[in-house]
C-alpha cells in the first residue's frame, strides 16, 4: 500500500484564508481588527523563524501582530509584567509566549498569568480543565491542526482505536483530549509504555509527537491506518552538503508511508496547521471578547 499524503500546507492555507474573510468582516462590520501578542525570550535561531512565519501571516489575514523580543536575561518580574501589560490592552486579543522559556523562569508560572480568554495556546489551566471536562476553551493549536486534518480526511472518527505517542502538556495530553471527545478509544504511549511497537500496531489512528527524529517506523504502523507526524526535528544532511541540515518528522516517511492508508509529511503536515490554527484562536478570542458569534469550523 501507498498512503495518500494529508497535505497539510494547502489545508492551512484555506483556513488562513477563511480566517481572513472572517477578519475582514470583523473589521467593515464592527470596526474591530483582532490582534496577536507574541512574546520570545532569548535568540533561539529555530523560535526567531517561528515568530517571524507567524507575524507574517498573521498580518497576511489582516491582523494586527505585535511581536516582543526580550533578551534572555530578562527577570521572572518583568517577563510578568509584560504579560500583565498585555492582558490589560485592549488592541491584544491573544497573547503567546513562545516555549521554552530560559531556566530561571518558572514556565507554568507565566504561562498561569496569562488571560485565560487571551490565551490562544490553550495552555493555562482554566482551559486545560474547560478542554478536559468538555466546556467551551481556547483549544491548543497542534492538536487542534491534527484534529482538522483527521475530521477533514476520515469524517466521523467515532469509535476508531487512536495512539498518541508522547504525553507533553502541548501536545499529547490535548490531543488524548480531543480524540476523546470525537469518540475515540484513546491510548496514550511515552517513553515507559512496554512493547510500543505492539500498541502503535493496533491503532487506526498514530499520532507521533515525541521528538525523536524518525523513531516510528513501518513495522510499528496497521495497513492502512492515518499516521499524524507532529515531529519537527532538524538532522544533518550530509548528502545535501557539508554543514547542510534538514527537517524530519519523529516518523519514518517512506517506511511508514509504504503501510499506511493516510500520513502527513514534514515539512507541510501538522507546522504550517498550527499556525493555522494560531490565527483561528487569535479571530475566535477576539469574536468572544466583543460579544460576536465566532465562525464555526474554526474550533473544536
Ligand atoms: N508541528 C508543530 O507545530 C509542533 C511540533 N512539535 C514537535 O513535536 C515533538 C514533540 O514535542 P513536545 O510534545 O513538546 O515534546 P516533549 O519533549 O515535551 O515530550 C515528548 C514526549 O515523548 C515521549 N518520548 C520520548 N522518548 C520516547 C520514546 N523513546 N518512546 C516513547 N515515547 C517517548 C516522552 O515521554 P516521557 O513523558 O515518558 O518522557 C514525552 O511524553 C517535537 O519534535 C517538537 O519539535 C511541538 C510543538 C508544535
Ligand atoms: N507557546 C508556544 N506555542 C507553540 O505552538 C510552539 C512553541 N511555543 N514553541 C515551539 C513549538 C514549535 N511550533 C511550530 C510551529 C510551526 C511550525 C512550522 O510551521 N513548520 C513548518 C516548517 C518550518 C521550517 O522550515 O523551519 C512545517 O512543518 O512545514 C513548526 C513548529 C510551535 N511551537
């Protein structure tokens, strides 16, 4: 078997148009233009090219983006206060911090002081409980890019056997959250689980988020099961020239690809839906804040 690829690049790119057409109303109807914060500590090379994609489509569908560089040393103090300053401005819709954050700052702590209602992350604990117990939330933005793609490409995903691979706060606990709450059985493996391969096996539905570069393999995939990469791991590339390097998923493309019905590449899979789904959150906090109905297909 050879799997269709989920084109995730192109699925984005219609729900970042979508997201601008609901923006664009937003503004000639109401007068409001949605606005996103990102806050980045440090010089992290591989961060400083997120923050950059995502202000430049952020302002693609007509939104405000308001980026703030902070130097690594910055105190637990003021990074607090930037967020207190954010929280408190109206024109500031979402706020994202980007992760990790440098040692001697307690990341929950932040993460904690964010508006909730601002909180396009989905990280804070109000929304993990909302999420948890099936309330409305702002839905973190990976797992949700991963849930579009899995809606778009199966309909309904009731009563399918799901494996998600990796337990992180960001991505595997939301996402065992969501499949859940569309009716899957749910099992969630990480770095204890016994005999992974035998449990990624029975799974219609894999979904690698465990940072190691190319870990799952086609021997660890059901014929014809979807296989959700969520890995963004840079690697040497020799071959591509001295000092060269390029990205890999924590899949095995072409060995995983030969077994399974459905599979995202990296690049273009489940990244370019995250900040997809980034915007979506930011036009969905934005719509509540002002009292409007936020479109629906753009959430959870
Ligand atoms: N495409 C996107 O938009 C995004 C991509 N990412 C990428 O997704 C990947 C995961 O990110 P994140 O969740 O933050 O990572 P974390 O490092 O926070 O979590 C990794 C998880 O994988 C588990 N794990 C590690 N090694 C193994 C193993 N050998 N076998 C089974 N499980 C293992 C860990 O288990 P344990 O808990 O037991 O240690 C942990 O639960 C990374 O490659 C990251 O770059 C992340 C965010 C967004
Ligand atoms: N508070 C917070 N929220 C996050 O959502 C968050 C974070 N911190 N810290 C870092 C991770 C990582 N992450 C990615 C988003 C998009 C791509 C993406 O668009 N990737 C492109 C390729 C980009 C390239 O070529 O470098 C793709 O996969 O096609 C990747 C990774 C969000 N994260």
């Amino acid at each position: 078997m050879t799997a269709s690829i989920i084109d995730g690049k192109g699925f984005a790119a219609k729900v970042r148009g979508e997201v601008g057409r609901h923006v664009k109303r937003l503004k000639d109807e109401h007068g409001i233009t949605p606005g996103l914060a990102v806050v980045l500590v440090g010089e992290d090379p591989a961060s400083q090219v997120y923050v950059r994609s995502k202000g430049k489509q952020t302002v693609e569908a007509g939104m405000n983006s308001y980026e703030h560089k902070r130097d690594a040393s910055i105190s637990q103090e003021e990074l607090l206060a930037l967020v207190e300053q954010l929280n408190g401005d109206p024109a500031v819709h979402g706020i994202l911090v980007q992760l990790p954050l440098p040692d001697h700052i307690d990341e929950d702590l932040v993460i904690n002081a964010i508006d909730p209602a601002k909180d396009v992350d989905g990280f804070h604990i109000s929304n993990v409980g909302l999420l948890g117990t099936g309330q409305e939330s702002m839905v973190p933005c990976t797992p949700l890019g991963c849930l579009m793609m899995l809606r778009d490409f199966h309909g309904s995903l009731s009563g399918m056997n799901a494996v998600v691979v990796g337990r992180s706060n960001i991505v595997g606990k939301p996402m065992a959250q969501l499949l859940l709450g569309d009716s899957c059985t749910v099992t969630i493996a990480h770095s204890r689980t016994k005999d992974i391969k035998e449990v990624t096996r029975r799974a219609d539905i894999v979904v690698a988020a465990v940072g190691r570069p190319e870990m799952v393999t086609g021997d660890w995939i059901k014929p014809g099961a979807t296989v959700i990469d969520v890995g963004i791991n840079r690697i040497d590339a020799p071959e591509k020239g001295e000092g060269k390097t390029r990205l890999v998923g924590d899949c095995h493309f072409d060995s995983c690809a030969e077994v399974a019905g459905a599979i995202t590449p990296v690049p273009g899979g489940v990244g370019p839906m995250t900040i997809a789904c980034l915007l979506a959150n930011t036009l969905t906090a934005c719509c509540r804040a002002n009292g409007i109905a936020a479109p629906e297909g753009l959430t959870a």
